[in-house]
C-alpha cells in the first residue's frame, strides 16, 4: 500500500536527527540543542495571543493578507513575493513538491539541515551530495556539482556549520541558471540577506522563520520569498489553512516590535562572542558562526560528540551532537547560545571537565 517513492526514502533509511530533549522544563535544566531564542517571543506577541485565542473557533483567512504584507514591509518587498509556510519545513517540502520530477537530482552541500534531504526523496528525488572540503564553500566545486542537478539546496547561514557562500560566490551560481533555495532561517543575527534579490530572479527562493531570532519556534510560522511567478506556484499547492490564526496573529506582532528584536539579536552576538572566546581557551576547534550557534569539534578533551553530549546532559545541560548529521563526524557538536547564565553555566561546567574534576 506505500507508495514507490515513500518505501524507496524508507529503504534509505534517512531520518529527521532529534534533539536529545525538547519542551525543557525541569526547575535548571538548559536547552542548548534546539537553536532556539533563549529569551522567547516579544511579550507583545504574548498579549496578541492572548487576546486571538477567543477567536480560535474560526478558521483563519486562508491566504493570510495582513501577514503577507507585514513580511513584504520587513524584507523590502512586494506581498505578491511572499508564501507562508507551516514553518519553513512545509516550504522545502512545498519547493520539491513544485520543482523537482521524480528521478531528478537535487544538490545538498554536507553537513546541513535534514529535512533538504527528507524532503527531496519522499518527492521522488534523488539527493547529490557535496562534503564541503574543511567545511568550505569553494565556489568552483559547487559549480561543478550543479552541472547535473534540477536545484539546490544551501542555508545561509547553513546549520550546523555557522557559515554561507559568500555574497560574489552565490552569484556566481545563479548565473548557472539552475534554481537555488537558499534558507535564511538565521539571517536575523548574520545581518545579509538576498531576499530582495530573490524577487527579481527565475531562478532563486529564499526560505525564513520566526523560529529562530522572533522566539515562535512553537508556533510554527516559516515564509519563501520569491518572484511572483515561483511565489504563485507554491500558494497554489500549499495547504488553505496552513498557518494558524494565532500563528498567524503571533508572527504580525512580532514583526511590529523590532525593538525587541533588535535587543535579542544583540544579546545573542554577545553571548555567540563570550561562549567562543572561551571554548577556544579550553583548547577546542570553534567554526566561525553567523548564526545563534556555534559548531565545535570536541576531540581536544579527549572525548567524542555523544561522550561530550553524555556529559553535560549530567549536568542538565542539552547540547546536540552531530555524528547523526552526514558529514559532520563523530566528533562534533553544535551549540546554542543561551541567556548569559546559561552561558556562564555551560563554560563552568566545561572548565570543570577540563580539569578533569
């Protein structure tokens, strides 16, 4: 009774790689594995769900003007250039949905998000994947690769690795004219973006969250943005009522308090700093990150990602380990930043295993 393409994704054996605990909420336990907004969402979303949930008896306007011209106004472009998504998971399924043909090839730079994968083969297509040498994006290695795929895949920052194609490198792959979805989930603390440029391009899509930096991971709210011809495509097959009306209330009010905004992004910055600043003193390899994480290869305290995860979360501490991410190795983790005690506690109880206490 399963259908070709669903057994063929079964055989494969991929799966979404969950966190060790989510919804974290023992009296000082630290979730520091989900990348999600230690400080939560504007208490001005909090109210606007307050007062939305009388109204959860109707369904929501299923094509989400008021929302679609809030995210127009925020990015810089027109409402007709935005698709909203039951968080941007719904929209890299929606993209291959849209644009792939069962058998063609889709291109997925290692390490990265997984749902790329998951969703290029439950759609029929046939992942081509590109270990990024010393997790580098060397432009004429991605050229190469795009030479037989139908489109690609590539955060920006990409998670886990903290990094992205520089800003000269994408363009030079567009000009290749295959399409690019490129995920800007964390591009609120990066500071770059080409969602604007998306809208006046065939061949670019540009996927973002309020998950991340807005603090609505809970509510599941994701947009593309696009030209209004690739924007029409995925409106025309998502589901009508997608997004929910207090998701649809909660990602408005947020957009309309950029001052908090602006406060979490750069408590994150400095916490992305200090966490750094002392992992490299403790001895450890820390990548360069734009994003709310940092990627970390433990083997310097002698221990791998699952031993170093076993160890924190001793402490209460949950951080994600990434030998179940293709391409990453056993001996990477990713951590989140957290409020600034959190913080401080991740690196006491770091300096403590490094003392050998």
């Amino acid at each position: 009774m399963i259908s070709k393409r669903v057994s063929e994704m079964m055989r494969s054996k991929v799966s979404y790689p969950l966190a060790r605990r989510y919804d974290v909420r023992a009296r000082g336990d630290i979730n520091l594995a989900s990348n999600e907004n230690p400080f939560g969402p504007s208490p001005r979303v909090v109210q606007a769900l307050r007062r939305e949930v009388a109204r959860v008896g109707s369904y929501p306007d299923p094509r989400a003007p008021e929302l679609k011209r809030a995210i127009g106004d925020y990015v810089g472009v027109k409402a007709e250039c935005v698709a909203i998504g039951n968080g941007s998971d719904e929209l890299v399924d929606l993209a291959c949905k849209a644009f792939l043909n069962p058998g063609e090839r889709v291109l997925i730079p290692l390490p990265t998000f997984a749902m790329y994968e998951l969703a290029c083969r439950v759609n029929g297509g046939v992942p081509r994947f590109l270990e990024l040498p010393n997790f580098e994006w060397r432009v004429e290695e991605l050229k190469r690769a795009l030479t037989d795929v139908k489109l690609a895949f590539m955060g920006r920052p990409n998670n886990p690795t903290g990094d992205g194609i520089s800003l000269n490198g994408l363009r030079e792959l567009l000009a290749g004219g295959k399409l690019l979805i490129v995920d800007e989930a964390y591009v609120e603390f990066a500071g770059y973006s080409v969602a604007r440029l998306a809208s006046r391009l065939e061949n670019l899509l540009v996927l973002r969250t309020f998950s991340k930096a807005f603090g609505l991971a809970g509510l599941r709210v994701g947009y593309a943005i696009g030209n209004p011809e690739l924007i029409g495509v995925l409106e025309s097959i998502r589901a009508p009522f997608n997004v929910n009306r207090l998701a649809q209330a909660g990602a408005i009010t947020a957009l309309e308090d950029q001052r908090y905004l602006r406060k979490v992004v750069n408590m994150v910055g400095q916490g992305r700093t200090y966490i750094r600043r002392e992992l490299l003193k403790l001895g450890m390899r820390v990548l360069p990150s734009d994003a709310n994480f940092l990627m970390v290869d433990v083997s310097p305290l002698g221990l791998d990602a699952p031993e170093f995860c076993d160890f924190l979360a001793k402490g209460k501490i949950f951080a994600r380990e990434l030998s179940s991410f293709r391409g990453a190795g056993p001996n990477y983790v990713r951590i989140s930043v957290g409020s600034p005690w959190q913080n401080k506690r991740l690196i006491g109880e770091l300096k403590k295993l490094k003392e050998g206490s």
